[in-house]
C-alpha cells in the first residue's frame, strides 16, 4: 500500500488534470478522474502504477483499449 503522502499525490495528479486538461474537453473523463481522485481505493490502486505510467489519459486511453465502456 503506497505511503498516505502518494495518495495524496496522486489525486491531486487527477484533480489537476481536471481543471487543465478536461474542463471543456472530456465531461465524462473528468468526471471519472474527480470519482477516481475521491475514491482511496481507486488513487491506492493507482499508486501501484509506475509514475510516468499513471497519468489518466494514459489509465483512460488502456481502459478503453482493453474494451471499458468509458
């Protein structure tokens, strides 16, 4: 389990990316990202991904291409 400090890290990754890069863009991954961000579950299992790999276009675009209806 990643220390309380990664957490935190890493939905402020989710948050941010939010406000930058999908307001007027992507209501549906921004939304994903805010719910993943707020949920410890979701930003724990996050945090198990290599950092230069858990950016969420990058999560989002794998979801998709593994056949996620997002």
């Amino acid at each position: 389990m990643p220390l309380v400090d990664e957490v935190e890290v890493t939905a402020e990754l989710y948050r941010r990316w939010v406000r930058l890069e999908a307001a007027g863009s992507s209501a549906v991954y921004g939304h994903l990202a805010l719910t993943g961000a707020q949920t410890g579950d979701v930003v724990e299992l996050l945090g198990q991904v290599p950092e230069d790999k858990r950016q969420p276009n990058l999560i989002f675009g794998a979801l998709r291409f593994h056949g996620a209806d997002v």
